[in-house]
C-alpha cells in the first residue's frame, strides 16, 4: 500500500524542471522496485533476480536504503508528499521492531546479507 501511495505522489508531481522530474523519476523506480520485491511478482524477474546474484535486493539493507531516498524525495513533494514520508518512516521503523520482537518472522521476509541487523 505505501509503496504505490508514493508511485502515486510521484505521478502527481511529476514536474516540469529538471529536479523535480529527477526526483519522481527516481521514487517510481524504487517503489515499483520494491513493491515487485514485496509481492515476489512477477515471478521471473524474481528468478532472474535470485540467478544472477541480485540477491541483496531481498535484504533488509536495500528496503532501508530504497526507503530512505524515498523518504528524501518525497519530503520535496509538497504536503502530500510530506504525509506519505512519515508514513514511509512509519512503516521501516515498524518493520525494524518487528526484527527485535519477532526474527522469526524477520527472517522469512528478509534475506540474510552482511550489513543487516542482528535478530
């Protein structure tokens, strides 16, 4: 749901100098990135992904990077955009939590990667 709120956000402000279309540009990217990530659809570009040693797209290090860009840029968004960056922040510090209070399920969303959390 946040992620395509934020694809969203960044149709609507698709602008008309060069930063700001960088900026929408660059959140559709990585929430269409990690919404794919999160529904593991379609499942051949998750083959693709997991064959060709992307992995690090399933780890939680790359949802912490790919939402905190987000964050950045939709801070620029406007109002709306400002709404959808707490709630953006709201969700990573919720996923977070739920790696200290439940790594069981931690574990089965995210792959293990070098620089993640301990659990």
């Amino acid at each position: 749901g946040v992620y395509v709120a934020n694809f969203t956000i960044a149709i609507l402000y698709f602008g008309k100098t060069y930063l700001e279309i960088l900026a929408s540009l660059t959140v559709l990217t990585l929430s269409s990135c990690m919404l794919t990530i999160t529904l593991q659809q379609p499942e051949s570009l998750m083959v693709y992904f997991e064959t060709t040693g992307k992995e690090i797209f399933f780890t939680w290090r790359m949802r912490t990077v790919a939402d905190t860009i987000q964050i950045l840029y939709l801070i620029s968004f406007g109002m709306l955009g400002q709404i959808m960056a707490i709630i953006t922040g709201v969700f990573l510090g919720l996923a977070f939590s739920l790696a200290q209070k439940r790594p069981d399920i931690f574990r089965e969303l995210f792959r293990k990667h070098a620089g993640d959390p301990n659990v």
